[in-house]
C-alpha cells in the first residue's frame, strides 16, 4: 500500500507534467496565431503568382461558385481528379477572356498534386502550373522541367502520353521512368480543360 510521501510524489509529478503540457499548448497556440497570417499571405500570393503564370493576358481573376455537371463529375472521379477554385479571367477592361481552374490528381507516386490551368473562351491552353508536387526525387519531380513545357499553347479537346516519341499537339512526351507521375498531371490537365469547356458553354456554374 502506498504510503503520503509516495502519494505527494505522484501529486507532484503529475502537476509538473500538466504545467508542461498547458505551457507547450498555450505557445503552441501563440505560435499558430503569429504565424497564420504570414501563412494565408503567402498561399495567396501563391495562387496569384499561379493565375498570372497560367493566364498571362489576364488583369483580374474572379473565383466563382462551380459545380460540375454529373457526368463530368462522374468522369472526374473516375480518374482521380478534384476540382478546387475555378477563377474567371477578365482583361483590364472587364472582358472575359477564359478561366483558371485548380486541379488536383490524387494519382501522383508521391501524393495529390496540385496544378491550374489557364484556357481561353476559345479553348487553347495557354499554360500550366504546378503548385504542388511531391514525387520522386530526378524522376517525378522532374515534371516541371519535363512536362509542363508540352502544355503551353495548345488548342485540343484532350491530352494523352507517349513513351515513343508525340507526333502531334495532343500527345505528350513522358518522363523516362515516371509514368505514373506523366499520367496524372495528364489527367489533371485533362480534367481542368474539360472544366473550362464546360464553363464556355454556359454550364457548370451553381447559381
């Protein structure tokens, strides 16, 4: 049976571990408070700097309320990909030029990737930007030398890759030994060109 001397130990013990535990919490949520404004900044800025890369002919670019329709979103799901904000590009005078979606595949070696697309009412891609990425080290990673180039400029429905060589503007090169990685910035790419059609056309929009 424990005796008082081994019960005000214990006491003692356990207040000093509460003490420690509610002053690593309370600078813990100091920390988060310093830091969380710094850190919205910065990934707001982050998305800027991405429209602007995507969309350079753009002055101004307007997140909207978008909902694809259900066959899209059937598509969509089917090959791994989610649709984050989509933006409106407007020009300096207010014109509509096209849009920027956010696209995320859920089918990178490495993680999500996250990627915008900037398409034109007319429907040529004008480029594509990688936002975040996490595959491999000199093989994946290697997608924004590799293949983000292929992209730019390219007026087609759709993307397919290759492992021989494109031999025209909807074929993409891969990245030698990356395929998984080639085929989900494909499809990401893919799905936000399809949102961007469907945008064109008047539909997708929740209003």
């Amino acid at each position: 049976m424990q005796n008082k001397k081994d019960i005000q130990v214990m006491l003692k013990e356990a207040g000093i571990l509460f003490a420690i535990t509610l002053l690593a919490g309370l600078m813990l949520g100091f920390v988060y408070e310093l830091t969380k404004e710094p850190i919205r900044i910065q990934e707001e800025n982050a998305v800027r700097e991405a429209c602007a890369a995507v969309f350079e002919g753009a002055a101004e670019f307007s997140p909207i309320d978008y909902v694809p329709g259900d066959a899209l979103a059937a598509e969509l799901k089917e090959n791994g990909v989610k649709i984050g904000t989509v933006y409106e590009a407007r020009g300096a005078d207010g014109t509509l030029l096209g849009h920027v979606v956010q696209s995320v595949t859920t089918e990178g070696y490495g993680g999500n990737i996250v990627l915008y697309v900037g398409v034109t009412l007319e429907g040529k891609l004008n480029d594509i930007s990688i936002l975040e990425i996490s595959e491999t080290p000199g093989l994946g990673m290697e997608a924004e030398k590799v293949l983000v180039p292929q992209f730019h400029d390219k007026t087609v429905p759709g993307f397919s890759y290759t492992k021989t060589g494109s031999k025209n503007d909807s074929e993409i090169d891969a990245i030698s030994g990356a395929t998984i990685t080639t085929s989900a910035v494909t499809g990401a790419v893919n799905g936000g060109l399809k949102v961007a059609a469907e945008l064109a056309q008047g539909g997708g929009r929740n209003e």
